[in-house]
C-alpha cells in the first residue's frame, strides 16, 4: 500500500514521515513547498511530489492511501478528501478539529460509493480518548451519558497552536439528545481525579464531543480539561474577546505569531486522561496515562498504517480509529499501559 504523507515537512509530518521510513512503510513525502518537499524526498530516499491541496486530484495517481498532516484542517481536508473521493484513495489524517470530523462524517455516503475510508483523527487527537469511550462503552453498552477529559503536562508546537486560534472564536460545545450546542470555555468547572489526585476542570472543546457520539453513539457527551482554577476564570472573563479570533484577519496574523513565536516541543510531557459513563445511577470509570501527544501520534499513525497495510480489504465510509481497530489500539502504543478501571457504582 502505497502512502502519500502530506505536509511531510511540518513538525509532525516529518517525524511521523522518519518513523514510516524506517518502518519499512512504502511512503511517498508531499506539501506545498517545493525545496522542503523534495529536499526530505532525498533525505528519506523516497519519492516527493509537491502540490497545493487543491490541485491533488493530479498527484494521487499510483497513490492507495494519503495521510494528511498539513493543518489547520479546515483549510485542508476538504480540497484533499475530494481529491481522494475522485481517485479511490483513502483518507487518513490527524486533525484534532471538531468542526472537520463533522464535517467528514457528513460525508460517510459519498466515501462509500466511492470505496474508500474517511478515517480522521489518528493523532493523540482522538486516539486515546476515542479508545477509552469505546472501552466505558464496552463496560457500560446502555450508557446514555459520557464525560470525557485530560490533563496535559506537555508542550505545543506552533502549528498547534495555530490550529487551536483556527477555532478559539467559536466556543466550547458539548453534546446534548445527540446535538452539538455551543457552550463556555472553562464553564461546568469540577473537581476530576485524572489518576493522580483531584484537579480543578473547565469545559474545552475536545473533538471527542463529535467523534465518540459516532463511536459508541451516547448522545450526551461533555470534555474536560484540567485547568487552574485561575485559568479557568480568566477563559470565562476574556470570552467576548474571543469573538476577535472570528475575524479573518485577526486569525491569521495571530497563527502566523505562533508559528514564528512556538518553538518545538520538549516530547518529556505525559497525558492523564479520564472519562467517565453513566446510565441513571449506574457510572463506570476509567483512565489511561500516556505519553507526549507527538511521539503518541507518530506511534499512532505509523501504527494504523501498518494494520491497514495488513487489512485484506479496507473499510469504507467515515470511520473513527476505536471502531476500525477497537479500545485495545491504544494499549499496544508505546509507554501506554492497560486502561485503569474504577468498579462500577449504582448498579442493584
Ligand atoms: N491529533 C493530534 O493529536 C495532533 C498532533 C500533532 C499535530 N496535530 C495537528 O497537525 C497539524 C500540523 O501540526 P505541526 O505540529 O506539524 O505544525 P507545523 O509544523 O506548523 O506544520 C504544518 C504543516 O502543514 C502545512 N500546511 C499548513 N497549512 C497548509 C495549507 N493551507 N496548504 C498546504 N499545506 C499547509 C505546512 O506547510 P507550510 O509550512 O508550507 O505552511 C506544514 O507542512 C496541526 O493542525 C496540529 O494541530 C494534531
């Protein structure tokens, strides 16, 4: 199977690009920048094309499977996934943007006339998270609640944070009766225990809202993340400014600081994630550990490549990762041991 990585050379894609590499994967490295591109080409020994997301129609040929890496996705998934649509070559990428997975999973029929799996989010975006719903939903099938969160000890790189801005306008959503509503960052702030003590938590928009209703299909769904109490108040109070990040360009000027201002990320953090599901009284709670979200993604991604690879036919239409390769993918990733499981309470 033949995979073209576009945006190899952005951080991610050219650590995930090294890993396929060395992998022994058939890889071939794509992106907008003609030097970068080819010069990664040369390095790695594979073959480079370079492209604009709106011209891939004419560079998938010979091409099974892209994986794109080149982010904010809202600025690139659509023009990609139409191209892949046209040419029967499945679509994978790691974004981390709820209003993409939505909008991928509107287009469940369109890939399955065309043969082909639309399959986002194989990043630490949503792979852990979207695991450990599929395993409360294993524990708990008639769950009708899901609360999902993390705590995050790690560093960002610029093009995060500039994914992060594409969206800060917009507010955090929860699911409610199996319909997105807006809500406030920071808003519903509780006390979680992540596994190592409690943590003052605010709502944040995590794409599980979206991806782990397709998942399990629990219709009430509601992300956490651990913040300072501070923190907390501060994203409540500085809301209306967000409104700022709406305006065009205001967005870009800000995503273009934090790609000059951002610097690499250190890869020492780790990641405590939680969720919890309830059915009544009933609730199941579980966590996992993992570590740094980059080297999980570069795991991920080469990981799910490589069982695809193995795959006799692929699936089609929209797909998240816990359902194409089930709860248990995340345990077999690097430095993540077995999901930590409360016992059940409420149950008669
Ligand atoms: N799911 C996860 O957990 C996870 C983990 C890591 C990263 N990510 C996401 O992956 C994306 C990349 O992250 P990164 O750390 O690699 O950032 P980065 O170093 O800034 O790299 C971004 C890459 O995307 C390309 N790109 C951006 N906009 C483009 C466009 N409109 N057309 C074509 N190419 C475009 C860039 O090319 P130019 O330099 O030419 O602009 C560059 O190759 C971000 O959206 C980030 O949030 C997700």
């Amino acid at each position: 199977m033949t995979t073209l990585i576009y945006g190899a050379y952005g951080y991610t894609g050219e650590r995930i690009a090294r890993v396929a590499a060395k992998r022994g994967l058939d890889i071939i490295v794509a992106g907008r920048h003609g030097t970068k591109t080819r010069g990664l080409g040369v390095e790695l020994g594979v073959e480079s094309r370079v492209f604009e997301p709106s011209n891939a129609n004419s560079s998938l040929n010979e091409v099974e499977t892209v994986l794109n890496c080149a982010g904010p996705f809202e600025q690139t998934a659509d023009p990609i996934v139409d191209a892949c649509l046209d040419t029967g070559t499945a679509y994978l990428d790691i974004t981390g943007e709820l209003p993409v997975f939505e909008a991928l999973a509107e287009r469940d029929r369109e890939a399955e006339e065309a043969g082909i799996p639309l399959l986002p989010g194989l990043g630490f975006d949503i792979v852990p998270t979207d695991c450990l719903a599929c395993h409360l939903h294993d524990r708990l099938p008639d769950a009708t609640q899901l609360r999902l969160g993390v705590e995050a000890r790690t560093d960002v790189s610029g093009g995060t944070v500039a994914s992060a801005v594409e969206h800060a306008g917009r507010g955090a959503c929860i699911r409610r009766d199996g319909v997105l509503e807006r809500a406030t960052i920071g808003s519903h702030s509780q006390e979680i225990d992540f596994g190592n003590g409690s943590r003052n938590a605010g709502l944040l928009p995590l794409a599980d809202v979206s991806t782990a209703y397709y998942t399990t299909g629990i219709e009430n769904i509601e992300t956490y993340m651990a913040l300072p109490e501070l923190a907390t108040h501060t994203l409540q109070l500085t809301q209306p400014l967000s409104a700022l990040l709406a305006v065009t360009p205001v967005k870009r000027t800000v995503q273009q600081l934090a790609r000059w201002l951002v610097g690499s990320p250190s890869e020492r953090g780790s990641v405590f994630v939680w969720g919890e599901a309830s059915h009544g009284e009933e609730t199941v709670c579980s966590r996992l550990e993992t570590p740094d979200p980059y080297a999980l993604t570069v795991n991920a991604t080469t990981t799910a490549l490589q069982r695809l690879n193995a795959m006799d036919t692929l699936p089609t239409g929209f797909e998240t990762p816990a359902v194409v390769f089930d709860a248990d993918f995340v345990l077999g990733l690097d430095g993540v041991e077995g999901f930590h499981d409360d016992p059940v309470t409420g149950s008669v």
